[in-house]
C-alpha cells in the first residue's frame, strides 16, 4: 500500500488529453511539500516530470503540466503520443516519515 | 555532468548481508540530502532511506527500519546501505537519488537478489 494514491491505470487515444491523480494527506501534499512527477520505461531509472508541482524540467514537452491542490495532485498530458506509453509515479516529502512518499504508479496505454 | 552510479548488488542468500555504494559525481556531495528507493520487479517505487548532508541524521521506511543502515562518505563522494537480515521481500533494484528545489538525480540502479 504506497503512501500516495494513484490510479493503476488509465488510457487514451493519440491526440487526446489524460490526466493521472495522486492524493496524499496532511503529513505529505497536504502539508505544502511539493509534488514531483516522473515516468519510467521498463529497465530504467525514473526520469523527472514535473518538479515543484507545477514546472517542467528544460526539454521536458508543454503538452504535460501539473497542479496541487489541498492534499491532492494531478498530472494532465495533452495530446497524447505514442512515446508516451510508461509508469508514471507522483512523489513528495512526508514529514511523519521523514522521507520521500511514492505513488503506486500508474500504466499509461495509447490506444 | 552529474551521475550517481550504483554498485554492490547480486544475489545473496536469506539472512545474509550486503553492502550497496553509490558514487556521486558532478555536485557538490556535501551539499545534497540522499535518498535510497527500491523498485521490486514488476512494482512500483518504494522509498528505503534518507541521510542529510552531513550523515547527522538518517530516517527508514518500516520496511527496513532495524536492518539496513545508510551512511555516507563525503570525502569520498559517496552514498552507502549496509542491507543484514535479508529477505526474500527486499528482492528489487536499489537507486541512490538526490534532488533539489528543481531538479533530480538518480542512478541506473543495482539488482539486489535474496534467493536460496
């Protein structure tokens, strides 16, 4: 049972708009501790999103964005491609556990 | 170029014991919390331990808590997890990670086996 909630999966058709949810709690998101966001391909390491809730990484495409509100999260891919297949994890600081929190990832399929 | 490179894993027997290094370069070691996630095979990412710049301080997941150590080397550059008492459920590849306000670090991990 990860500390962050995410849906395992969600789908879409090429050109069209996904979003992938993560809720926390206080002692995380709700606290005010940024969300960051990555995406994993199989056999490697995670590669990082979205960092500070909101900002993209330079090279890291417009068509992803992220947005925090209370103790949840939100990762909205527009657009969608096929290179966009991957796990996509949220991440945040928890203060009871002084530590990093991880969603239990999400499949994102390109129909 | 920062790069943080794993080493240590393999296969070790129930009970037995490994000791995981991660090697930093490219940043300023001293300077940066760091971070040991686990990914079992086929699983989502787990958060094992953090240790803050100067090793004062260090937290675990449950999971591990009792078991694993992790300890730092700022002279050296670099990270380590003295993992005892292993178990089959600590089976997974390793990654030292760091991050700032902007931006994260992470290695290409190590595969830890604890298998008869």
């Amino acid at each position: 049972q990860s500390v962050l909630t995410q849906p395992p999966s969600v789908s879409g058709a090429p050109g069209q708009r996904v979003t992938i949810s993560c809720t926390g709690s206080t002692s995380n998101i709700g606290a005010g501790y940024d969300v960051q966001w990555y995406h994993q391909l199989p056999g490697t390491a995670p590669k990082l999103l979205i960092y500070g809730n909101s900002h993209r990484p330079s090279g890291v495409p417009d068509r992803f964005s992220g947005s925090r509100s209370g103790t949840s999260a939100s990762l909205d891919i527009t657009g969608l491609q096929a290179e966009d297949e991957a796990d996509y994890y949220c991440q945040s600081y928890d203060s009871s556990l002084s530590g990093w929190v991880f969603g239990g990832g999400t499949k994102l399929t390109v129909l | 170029e920062v790069q943080l490179v794993e080493s240590g894993g393999g296969l070790v027997q129930p009970g037995g014991s490994l000791r995981l290094s991660c090697a930093a370069s490219g940043l300023t070691f001293n300077s940066y919390w760091m971070y040991w996630v686990r990914q079992a095979p086929g699983k989502g990412l787990v958060w094992v331990s953090r240790i803050n710049s100067d090793g004062s301080d260090t937290s675990y997941a449950d999971s591990v808590k009792g078991r694993f150590t992790v300890s730092r080397d700022n002279a050296r550059n670099t990270l380590y997890l003295q993992m005892n008492s292993l178990r089959a459920e600590d089976t997974a590849v390793y990654y030292c990670a760091t991050s700032t306000v902007t931006t994260a670090y992470w290695g290409q991990g190590t595969l830890v086996t604890v298998s008869s």
